[in-house]
C-alpha cells in the first residue's frame, strides 16, 4: 500500500483495523474476546475473558495525538459500570503514545487498568491474569 492509499483511509476505518488487529492478536494467543466497537459501544471496544477474568479493551490507534489521562478517566468510568475484577486495558500501537499523566493515572486507579500496545498486550493480560 502507498503512502497515498494510506492516507485515504478514514479515522474510523483505522480505529476499525486496528481493533481487528487486537482481536486477532488475542485469539490467535486462544484469548477469548469480541469486538464490540461502534456507535454505541459505551467505551469498550472489545470485551472477553480468560480463566474467569473478565476484560474490556479501549483501542487508541491515534497518530498525531498522544493519549492522556482524560482516556484513563473515561475507562474508570467504564470499569465503575462493570463487575468487580473487571480488567480495564487502553491499547495503543506504541508505548510511546502514552503521556506521563497517563500512566501516572493508569498506576494509581483504584481499578486494575493496565496500558498495552501491540508488541505486548498479551504479555501484559496473561500476566495479570495469572495473579488473579
């Protein structure tokens, strides 16, 4: 693909590609989830479990804009609304996409909201997981 087809891609089909990029990543690594992205979807773009763990995944395939701690905000508000031991993960291409006030908000929630991107989602969830 050319960097001018790249760039004809809208915002939204690219949020969509990359939740399809997650999914795939998940189940590939039997992973047990489903897009649940689009209008509507009330902050949670995928949803699954594992081992009885029950996890939602707000995906940020954002470019020029760094996620920050206004999105940490919104899946406390999310995870406020699901059943205790709800895993709440942000998912970004990068780590480098994460502000310091991110992370700070991330580290210090009174959820279990973890920061991933796609070199280490799996990692990330299977190790939370197995301390469960």
């Amino acid at each position: 693909m050319t960097k001018f087809q790249q760039e004809e891609i809208s915002p939204v089909q690219k949020g969509k590609n990359f939740e399809m990029k997650i999914e795939k990543l998940l189940t590939d690594a039997n992973i047990k989830c489903e897009i649940t992205g689009g209008p509507g979807d009330k902050g949670i773009d995928i949803k699954g479990m594992k081992k009885g763990v029950k996890f939602i995944i707000e995906c940020k395939n954002w470019r020029t804009k760094n996620i920050d701690r206004s999105i940490i905000n919104q899946i406390e508000g999310v995870l406020s609304r699901q059943s205790n031991g709800t895993i709440g993960i942000v998912a970004a291409p990068s780590m480098n996409k994460y502000t310091p006030g991110a992370k700070e908000t991330a580290r210090t929630s009174i959820y279990n909201v973890i920061l991933v991107d796609v070199n280490n989602i799996v990692i990330e969830l299977n190790e939370i997981i197995n301390k469960n």
